[in-house]
C-alpha cells in the first residue's frame, strides 16, 4: 500500500526489496516541491537503441515477463505515472485542472485561459472566413502559427475558438462523419447536415467541459450556408459571425461596414480590416491573418497576412485620408 505523503512528482517509490545494483550508474539527485528526486543523466537518450539497452538493464529479468510495470522507474521514462505531491492527488486533480468556462475557474490553480478572433460573413459573392492565428495561455503566447481553419472537404470549412485540442479533434471528426456520409449516399453532404452532425455530438459530450465556438460554412445545392455551433449543442444559422475573445471588436467593424452587395475585393478587405482591428485591442489575438474565400466551386485560401504588416499599411492610409481632408 502506497501512503499519499509518500508520492513523489515524476516518480513512483520503490520497493525495498529492489536491489540496488539495477538502478542506472548515471544517476544524480534533484530537488523538486521539498522532495529528493533521482533523475537520469540520459533522459536524452529516450527513443534510442542505447536508452534500450540500459532499460533492459535496469529491469533485468522483468523484461517480456508480462509485468504490469517494470520494477524500477526514473523520471522520464516511458510508461511512468506522473502524480502530484500532495496527500490526495486525485481530490487535487479534480479542484485545480477541471476545464471551466467564464469566471468558475478563478479558485483554480492552473486557469483555462483562451483568446482568439474568428469571423465568417456571407455576401452576394459566396462567404468570406477570416482568422487569426495566436494561441494563448492567459498572458503566455504559445504558438503564432496556429491553423485555425479547418478544412473539412473541398466545398466545407470549419474554424476554431476555444480549447485548440477539442475543436481540432472534434472538426476532423466531424470530416469522417461526412465522408462516410458521401460514401453511402453518393452525394456531398449539406452545410445543414454537417452543422447538425457536430451539434449532435457536442449535445452528447455536455457537461464534460468541452470548450468549443465553431463555425461551420460552406458551399452545396442550397447556396452558401454559414452556422454557428458551440460546446453546448447550440446551433444558429445567420448571416455572419465572430468567435473568440477579439469577436466585439470585430463585430465593431462588421456591424459598421457589412452589406449583401458587396464585391469580392470589398469583402476581402472587410474581413481583412476586421481580424486587424481585433488583433489590435485584442491582446490574446494576433500573428497572422489566414483569409478563405468561399465559392460554388470550393474553397480557396486569399492569404495569410501579419497583422503588424496591415498596421503599417492601414496607419499610412489613415494618415493620408487625414492630410487630404
């Protein structure tokens, strides 16, 4: 029986009984949260023949044995169980890692944090979808490069607000349930029809703290069709739509200057303008502009702009709309 003051983070105690020549000569001391803590000096190693051979080693006979663990485990070794310090890591687990949404998670130790700016619109000449490309933890900016379009077929698209690793799975799941839908059907699935589906699953997973504000759009028989679907199962059906933690300044701009009649170059730069405008008060948006133009022939990819790029350009244009006046 293994008592909880006795668990050490990234390591699991041995037994008594385990002899001590089969521990790893390279080995060194460390002190992690008041615990003494062996480390291997080849943590470097793992992956390779020689972390191999030394594994073999310090397991000894227990290799191919059927043994649920081996008998000896060190800090970066694979199959290890990491646990917290603490007396009831499981109670601790439950209080402080929960994913929350809006302020539930202000008690928690680590804090689900999100920011981004997502936006799609329709108009006379098919949808544009526009994003931006940061991934944030709080104030720590992780990735600048993120996709944040999904693309699901040649004529579906999906976009990503909220947990990057729910709305990734759950939109390339969605790609399998349609694909499998044209298998059986002969026929392209409806942007309806796949809104629905991810609807249907996320109406299942409730309550599980999924974190998830997708829009699904699309070209099929009916015209361009553009839904929003988020965690809880909603699902609205409009004419355009902002996601993330930018979306009100970006609704700003779309509030502003959106109409049905605009040209491609008009709506292009609209959503161009909007992502920019968000990005700038916005500061867990920001990176890269990825742009998607929407038609009945498909999708196409416009561009994929630095948003400090478009400062400059549209700074040099207001202050020459400013000498003109």
């Amino acid at each position: 029986q293994i008592s909880g003051s006795s668990l050490l983070f990234g390591t699991l105690p041995q037994s008594s009984a385990t002899p001590t020549a089969t521990q790893h000569p390279k080995q060194r001391k460390a002190t992690m949260f008041g615990s003494s803590l062996t480390i291997g000096s080849d943590i470097l190693d793992i992956g390779s023949s020689k972390f191999d051979r030394s594994s073999d080693e310090r397991r000894g006979r227990a290799v191919g044995s059927g043994a649920i663990c081996p008998p000896s485990l060190m800090l970066g070794e694979p199959g290890q169980f990491e646990v917290p310090n603490v007396a009831d890591p499981a109670h601790f687990c439950r209080n402080n890692f929960a994913s929350a949404c809006g302020a539930s998670d202000q008690n928690q130790t680590v804090k689900f944090a999100k920011g981004t700016t997502t936006l799609a619109f329709k108009f006379n000449g098919g949808i544009i979808v526009s994003v931006d490309s940061r991934s944030t933890m709080g104030a720590y900016i992780a990735s600048g490069t993120v996709k944040k379009v999904i693309e699901i077929n040649p004529f579906l698209l999906g976009t990503m607000a909220g947990g990057a690793a729910d709305c990734s799975f759950w939109e390339r799941n969605l790609g399998m349930q349609c694909r499998l839908y044209e298998l059986r059907n002969k026929k392209r699935i409806t942007v309806a029809s796949a809104s629905k589906l991810l609807a249907n699953t996320m109406s299942s997973y409730r309550g599980y703290g999924l974190s998830m504000g997708t829009m699904i759009t699309g070209w099929d028989e009916t015209g361009p069709q553009l839904y929003y679907v988020d965690d809880d199962g909603t699902r609205l059906h409009g004419r355009y739509f902002s996601v993330g933690s930018g979306s009100t300044y970006a609704y700003g701009v779309l509030d502003t200057y959106y109409r049905p009649d605009l040209t491609v170059e008009e709506a292009i730069d609209l959503g161009k303008r909007a992502i920019y405008h968000a990005c700038h008060r916005d500061a867990m948006s920001g990176s890269i502009n990825n742009l998607y133009h929407v038609t009945k022939d498909g999708w196409v990819k416009i561009h994929a702009i630095d948003v400090n790029d478009m400062h400059y350009e549209f700074l040099e244009e207001k202050q020459n709309a400013m000498r003109s006046s």
